[in-house]
C-alpha cells in the first residue's frame, strides 16, 4: 500500500504533461506511459469536477485512475461520439465508480485488518498473482480457472465476499503498477495476463458466476466492477496450455471480435517462452512452476502422485527470521502426513506426527515460526507406505513468511 507520500509522487508523475513529447520521441515507449495531452487533461479537469461532489472523494480517487476512464472510455469506448457526448457518459460511469470505492473504503483495503472475508480460501480456489514484470515494467500476473469449490464457497448466498476479494486483489495489482512506476517514474496502468489452463478446466458458467457476482445494479442500469470501475488495464493475455478443442473454439471466437481485441489474445498449447521472450517476458518474470525464477502465485499448489507402498518426501528452507506456513491435502483415498522442523545446530521437532488425511479431513493447514535467529527446515513427508495396491494423489503448497 502506497504512503501519501508515495500517492503524491506517483500523481506527479502521471500529470507530467511536460515530459510528453521527450518520452513520445524515445524509441520503444509504449503509448499508455504516456502523460496526458491537452485535450485528456480538459477531459480529466471534468472528471475530477464530477468526482469533486462526493463527500470523501479524495483518498478514493488518483491521476491514473482518472487517466484510465479518460482514456478507457472518453477516447477509446465512445470515441465514435462527439467529444462533449463522450464525456458526458463517461462521467456517469466515473461517478457511480467514485461513490462505490467511497463506501467500499477501497484505498484502505490493502491493510493487514481489513482483507476481505475468507481471503485465503479464496485465494486456493482461484490461484492468481503476480510473478515478475515485463521489460517495461508491466506486471505479469498468472491466473488460473478457479476449482469447483469456488461454486460453493462463494455462491451467492455468501453475499458480496466474492465481490470484495476480487477487488482487493485488482487493489493489489495497481498498487504494484503504482510501485512499478514510481520505480521507473513513469506512469504504468496496464498488466499482462496469463491464463494457465494445465490443472483446471474453463467453462461458460464461470464467466456467467463471476458477471453476476460482479454486477452492482443502480436505478435501471448495471454496472460491472471489473469492467466499469478499472477500465484500461490490460495489455494483452496469453492463454498456455490450452487443450486441442479449446483451442480451436477460442480461435474460431476470435475470428469474429475487432482486430484490435483480437491482437491481445495469445493462444498456445504450451508454454512459448521464445515467443514470451520476444514481447520482453523472461523466465525470471515467470513462476517457478511454470520453469522460472518468479514467486508462485498464491494458492497455486504443486501436484504429485505417491507410489503404492511409498513416501514422499519435501523439504523446504527458510533464512534465520523468517518461518513457513502450509497447505497439504490428499486429493483421493487417504494419506499420512508427517511435518519436522530442524533449526541449523541440530535441534529437530515434530509439528505434524502421521495425521490421517482422508473424507472431510482430507487437508491440513498450518504455520510455524522457523528457527527464529537460525535458519531451519521443514520437511513434509507424505507417507503411503500402508497402501500395496494404490497410489494417492497429493496437493501441496508450502511458503517461506
């Protein structure tokens, strides 16, 4: 979360009208890093007057996130319009998105006592996070189809916690642009995205799930939060792994969207590094899992399978000051679950002594503190040593913290 000074700084940057036109003649700028022009700062003057009639508008409302509606809608969703007309729907949008970030106390919605309800569960049940940044800074954030579970979880029934979780995380990604940017002092708004199709299936009723869930109704108009109220903040998305059919109905989709949408959508079977490499995506802004150097998203768990009559067994450093937090389940029958600790000196201790993961006790999650002033080790070990004849499936995610 950005300090006010941070904010201040970063609001600086975007307004920066003055350094346009030597950024416009710098080799390889990317046309969204540029400050606004005359004619997006009188449409900005507008929307900030609009923005102004709120009560508690202030802490709610930034210079990039007036340039993204300014540039989102104003010049790109209704550019066909006259300008006037233009502004004057964008200021609809702009201020049903103000009033809803007031009352939401979205600005404060990155502190530690104020994360959204069931955050972590919600967190495995839809692995996304960001792994690293592109060559311009750009952050890469790697998303999966969220599990079954999701359907449950957080149906309607469970009120706006699938809503607020969603947020929280798009909270999340601009302040990592706000960083970014501030970083490189130029202004970034827009993310890469890649959509890792190897351990979850889409379907059309996820999209149904979360378009529901993410609409706000207001008089006679709906308003969705994803779309309406952070407009302009993707750069392009790169579906991987995608199975054949998939393939071929996504491509087939895309034949009839606009040159322009379609350009942003990358679709391959596997995972292209060299064409990855081209668009300034290095395997060091890559997860580990995915064969880079990259943080894991949060909630992403490794998946392994345990030979009948087997172990399986992980080990996991962690630096003096630091300590570890798990995630462990058995995906089907039953397994034992062992967990130690040896701190660097020789001291070792049983955390977790052959728990039985099975039926609704099927995962176990937990943390520890480390060794304190010592590096340690946690050493995970899934034992099927009772089975002859099955082998078991098994899910982990183990985080140094």
């Amino acid at each position: 979360m950005l300090t006010p000074a941070e904010r201040a700084a970063y609001d600086k940057i975007c307004s920066d009208t003055a350094s346009r036109e030597a950024m416009s003649k710098t080799k390889g700028t990317p046309p969204e890093f540029l400050p606004p022009n005359d004619l997006e700062n009188k449409i900005i003057a507008e929307l900030k007057a609009e923005a102004a009639k709120i009560d508690g508008w202030e802490a709610e409302v930034s210079q990039e996130m007036l340039v993204r509606f300014c540039r989102g809608f104003t010049l790109n969703q209704w550019k066909k319009l006259p300008v006037p007309e233009a502004i004057a729907k964008t200021k609809v949008v702009f201020s049903q998105a103000v009033k809803w970030r007031v009352k939401m106390k979205m600005s404060q919605s990155l502190l530690p006592k104020n994360l959204p309800p069931r955050n972590a569960l919600f967190r495995k049940c839809w692995v996304q996070g960001v792994s690293g940044t592109d060559s311009v800074g750009r952050p890469i954030c790697v998303m999966h189809p969220f599990r079954k579970e999701m359907y449950d979880e957080f149906s309607p029934e469970h009120g706006d916690d699938f809503m607020l979780n969603v947020a929280q995380f798009t909270e999340e990604l601009c302040c990592r642009k706000m960083m970014e940017g501030l970083k490189r002092k130029t202004m970034i708004y827009k993310q890469v995205l890649i959509v890792d199709l190897s351990t979850e299936s889409v379907s059309a009723s996820m999209f149904s799930m979360s378009k529901k869930l993410l609409s706000i109704p207001v008089g006679e108009e709906t308003y969705s939060v994803a779309e309406d109220f952070y407009p302009e903040m993707l750069q392009c998305t790169w579906i991987i792994n995608t199975p054949f059919m998939l393939r071929a109905v996504l491509k087939l989709g895309l034949a009839f969207v606009n040159p322009i949408t379609r350009a942003k959508f990358k679709i391959y079977k596997d995972v292209p590094y060299a064409d990855m490499a081209k668009e300034g995506i290095t395997k060091a802004s890559l997860p580990k899992y995915l064969g880079g150097t990259g943080p894991d998203p949060p909630g992403y768990h490794y998946r392994k399978n345990v030979a009948n009559s087997g172990k399986l067994v992980l080990k996991f450093e962690a630096p003096a000051g630091r300590g570890f937090k798990w995630d462990c389940e058995v995906l089907k029958r039953e397994i034992f679950l062992t967990i130690t600790l040896s701190v660097a000196g020789g001291k070792e201790q049983t955390i977790v002594n052959k728990k039985k993961l099975e039926g609704d006790d099927a995962c176990l999650t937990g943390s520890h503190a480390g060794g304190g002033e010592h590096a340690s080790t946690l050493t995970v070990i899934f034992d099927n040593t009772h089975s002859s004849w099955y082998t078991k499936d098994v899910a982990y995610e183990v985080c140094v913290v």
